[in-house]
C-alpha cells in the first residue's frame, strides 16, 4: 500500500502493517482542504472547474499544471470539468491557436466530454450585464483617453482621482453605451467603468475599465461586435454562466479576486463561483513568453510553436515526451501558494523513467564508420535474437540480421586508445552485442586521415547465448547491418537558452541563445525492425538514449528522429 504525501509534491511509499492495509493514507492540498469545507458548509453541493485559456498562442508546460489540477479535481470529487476559451481579445486571437489548445488538453487525457465553451458565446449576456450594471449606478461611461485613465488611477502610495464622467445620468450613460454598441466611436474615444471606489487600497478597484471599442473582426463572432468586455468582467459572468463552483488560476489574479466577487454580487448570480489561488509551475532556464516564441518563430531560430527545444506542450509531445510524464512531473511539483521553480532535468528524469520499461530498444549508429569482419562467409546473412527490452521481458524480442559487413559508431574504434578504453583497437577483442567477439586486424583511412573501415575477424564459437566461457571480453559494442540498415536523419538537442548566462540578457531583455541548440546528424543507420515507424512512435536506441519519430519532418523513406532525452542524468530526486 502506498502512503502518498500530495502537498509537497512527492510520493512518499512505505510498507504498512495489515491493519494499516486497509486505507489509504492522504494529505491533502490547500485547495482540496477549501473545497471540502464548502461542501461540508453546503456552500456547494458538487464541484464544476473549468480550463480556460485566451487563445493567443501555445500552451506551454506550467498550462499543463492548471489542465491537470482543475481536470483532477473534478475527477476526484465525481463533478464535472468545462473547456472554454477565453476570447475576449480579437486583436491576438487565432483559429491556429484554438485548435492547438484543444489538441494538447485531449492528448492531456483532461475531457472535457460536451462542455466546450467560448466566452464570445456569452457576449450579449455580457452586455445585458453592463446594462443592469448602468442601471444600478455602478457603471458610467469615461470620455477619458487610456494615458488620463492611468494618470488619474492613482499608484500604490497615492489614491486616484475621481473620473469627471463619473457623475453623467444613468439615462446619458445607457445612451453612450447603446453608441458604443453601434460603432458611432473611434477606437478609444470611450470606455466603460465600474462605479466603485478611486480611493481604494486595490489598484484594481479605482473604477476599472469593464468595455473598450475595437473596431476587429473576431474569430467566432466575426463582425457582431465593435465593442469588447475586459477579461476582469467577463470571467466571473462566464464561471457564473457556466455553474463554475470552483475558480483555480494562478497567484496574480489574487488581487484581481475582489473584482472577481464584485462583478458576481453586483450581477446578484444566486449560486456565485469562488475564486482559489495557486501558484504558478516555473521551470529554470527555459523560454515560455508569448512574445519571445513569437519572435524566435518569426526570425527562423526554431521551425514553429512546436519546435522541441521549447516547451510549449505541442513541442513537447513532438519531442517524445508522454502525457504520463507530465502528469509524473506536475504531481511532483505539488500545488501550493507559494511559487517555486523546478529543473528542467527532474521533467527528463519523469519521461525516461516512464519510457524505460515500456519502449523497445534498437541498435542505431548515428555517427558511423564501417566494420568488415573479414573472416564472415561473404554473402552469408544470419537471424540474431535481440531482446525488445532488457529491463521488461514481457516486450518480448525481434530478429536482426547479421552478416560480414556493418556499421559501427565512430568512438567505439580508436587507433590509439587511451587507458580503461575497452572497444575496438587494434589487436583488442569486443562483444559485438547479440552477436560474436570480433578481433580488430586493421583499419583504412582516407585522404585526410579519417578512418573509414575497420578490419576484424570473428570466432564462430563465442556467439550470443552459445554458453561460451572460455574467454572474456571487457568491451560490448552495437552495429547495425551495411546492407539492411535504415538511413535516418536524428537530431540531438540542448537547451534552446545559454544555461551559464541565463535566460535573458539583463541589457536589452534579448535571450541568451545557445548556438549549438541543435545537432543534426544526416547519415544514421538503424537496425531493419524500424522501418515503417510512423509519427510520435518512439524508441530505445542502445547508449543513445529514447527517440521519437518526428511527425512533421519524418517521411515513410526518410524517417526522422528527435532525441527525447540520454539514458542517464545526474539529477536526483529531493530527499523525501
């Protein structure tokens, strides 16, 4: 039985005794513990999340945190979870980009069932909303233009000034709202704001702005609109629209949360949502922006939202990454109010220990350099054994071909090697893997003194699984077939970021961009089983570490590969 610790992130698992056998032991999160207290105050009596992301880019790995957690609570307390885009910004919201989201919260596993929802579904709600809120004097329309409005709000030290539109008629201001609505205003001519208080200690409450005119077409309303509400006023009206019970974001909208119950009070919605906050998941030395993608997008250093080195979602899944490894990593990272930063190399540790029991291992010689075994029966082939997975017998095995000619990795030979250097040299002996010792005899080079082929013989009698004893060998090497072998492209990456340097260069705010970022290795050979490997499938390549067939770049006769991660790091787990 497992004793799990939730709250700080890390599974705890010890052996109980019998008694103990019998229930499962669980602290429990700070939101979970809120949710529990409203539903033991019959404050609600089911719980209903929501997603709800502006559709102005990809979604990146601290979104999986939020996917993850509301979806998990909804699962947890048998209610429902609600999808929603919120698109209240036509000026940087894309199709692209709800196609996208959608795509990453299915491969997620987060389901969203029927309940797909857009906030421009709910704009006429939204204005019917403004209107009651006219009506009860808690909304004026401002002549003021955006540079006014800031000046008179006021800083942290010094209260703001009252609006000198603040006091126009609710009949005045039902009229030059109705306006807005027709487009008879110029974009920023007006806005609406609420009615509450300039004086207030919240910088958010001096009177916020609640509808802007913007002449754009919109994505999903197309032309319907001129007029557009602020995300503060449409999200609380589209929890409440939608039965929302529990609002989780992220710690900046903590101060935004007394609008949030402002708007839902003033608008008297008989079952108002709650807002809960937590903190962000920030991974060190990576790019997230919006900005900084679009700008290493639009300059060509990475082919597209998607690239692997970033780590959009879509850009880790085409990387190889697992939905299983996320969710490994988020569960990790706990949730709390407190932000923190995790490495980079604990998201590598979560996908290679989820991928190393259940993916086949294929020999792959991605820098490679031939090998005659001169002694070999020429135009002789013969059928190893090679087993799928070390580590999980239950993946069973595959055949490899063998014969007198095959590729080996450049470092596994060396002219003069230096000392503990147990491959290929001349005079030594090595394991040639499921296969035979082979000798090293000699080696050929080429004009600029680069070997090219290296000469061996074997011993019939020392082949894989013979019961062979006689002699030992230190070394064990991989190959692949000259002739069967499968031509692969394979790229090996780094971070897109210089790690020493950081992130952002402190001068200009520019990146700090590796230039070695991405090695693409053109003239690989993969063993014959390969063949055929579609798109997102991956593999173990022995001492290479587990790829992935890249599904935009990848053909059926040109496969291409992405180095999801080594074989082995040096992280560790924190200390339980």
């Amino acid at each position: 039985m497992l004793l799990k610790k939730r709250n700080g992130g890390i599974d705890m698992a010890e052996n109980m005794t019998p008694a103990e056998e019998t229930k499962e032991v669980v602290s429990k999160n700070f939101i979970e513990q809120e949710i529990d207290k409203d539903l033991a105050e019959g404050v609600y009596d089911t719980v209903h999340t929501r997603f709800p992301p502006e559709p102005n880019g990809y979604l990146h790995i601290g979104h999986a945190k939020s996917i993850l957690l509301n979806y998990g609570l909804a699962q947890e307390y048998g209610g429902k979870f609600n999808m929603r885009f919120d698109d209240t910004n036509p000026t940087k919201e894309k199709s692209e980009f709800v196609e996208s989201i959608k795509a990453d919260i299915k491969w997620l596993g987060a389901d969203w069932e029927d309940r797909l929802f857009f906030a421009s579904d709910y704009f006429d709600q939204m204005y019917e909303g403004a209107v009651k809120l006219i009506k009860k004097g808690k909304a004026y329309v401002s002549d003021l233009s955006a540079d006014e409005i800031r000046a008179y709000r006021g800083t942290l030290t010094e209260p703001g000034k009252k609006d000198p539109y603040s006091d126009r008629s609710i009949e005045e201001n039902l009229e030059l709202f109705e306006n807005m609505k027709n487009g008879m205003y110029e974009d920023g001519a007006k806005v609406l704001r609420a009615h509450i208080d300039m004086a207030s200690p919240n910088i958010n409450m001096r009177d916020p702005i609640l509808y802007r005119v913007a002449h754009m077409t919109h994505h999903n309303t197309g032309d319907k609109w001129c007029i557009y509400p602020m995300y503060d006023f449409a999200h609380p009206i589209e929890d409440a629209i939608e039965g929302i019970t529990h609002s989780i974001c992220t710690l900046e909208f903590e101060d935004h949360r007394p609008l949030y119950d402002w708007v839902v009070r003033e608008l008297e919605y008989p079952h108002p949502p709650r807002q809960i906050e937590f903190a962000k998941m920030y991974l060190t030395n990576v790019v997230t922006g919006k900005r900084y993608i679009k700008k290493l997008v639009e300059d060509k250093i990475v082919d597209g939202w998607d690239d692997p080195r970033l780590v959009s979602i879509a850009a880790l899944r085409r990387r190889g990454f697992t939905p299983e490894s996320i969710k490994k990593f988020v569960e990790l990272c706990g949730v709390s109010k407190a932000n923190s930063s995790a490495e980079y190399a604990m998201l590598e540790y979560c996908v290679r220990e989820d991928l190393k029991l259940k993916r086949p291992r294929m020999m792959a010689v991605l820098d490679p350099i031939k090998l005659v075994i001169d002694n070999y029966p020429e135009g002789q082939t013969e059928m190893l054994e090679a087993a799928n997975n070390m580590e999980n017998p239950e993946l069973g095995s595959h055949q490899v071909p063998f014969g007198r000619e095959l590729y080996i990795e450049r470092d596994d030979f060396m002219e003069e090697p230096p000392k503990k250097y147990f491959r290929l040299f001349p005079g030594n002996e090595v394991r040639l893997m499921h296969a035979y010792f082979v000798k090293c005899t000699s080696f050929e080079k080429d004009e600029n003194g680069n070997v090219t082929v290296v000469h061996c013989t074997y011993d019939p009698a020392t082949k894989a699984g013979s019961g062979f004893t006689e002699r030992k060998v230190k070394g064990t090497i991989h190959w692949v077939p000259a002739k069967e072998a499968v031509k692969a492209e394979v790229r090996l990456y780094e971070n897109l970021v210089d790690e020493e340097k950081g992130v952002y260069n402190k001068e200009d705010g520019s990146l700090n961009l590796n230039p070695n970022s991405l090695t693409v290795l053109k003239n690989c050979y993969i063993e014959p089983a390969i063949a055929g490997a579609k798109a997102y499938e991956s593999f173990q390549f022995v001492r290479n570490g587990f790829f992935c067939v890249d599904y935009k770049d990848s053909k059926e006769d040109a496969l291409v590969f992405n180095r999801i991660v080594s074989l082995k790091s040096s992280f560790k787990l924190p200390k339980k």
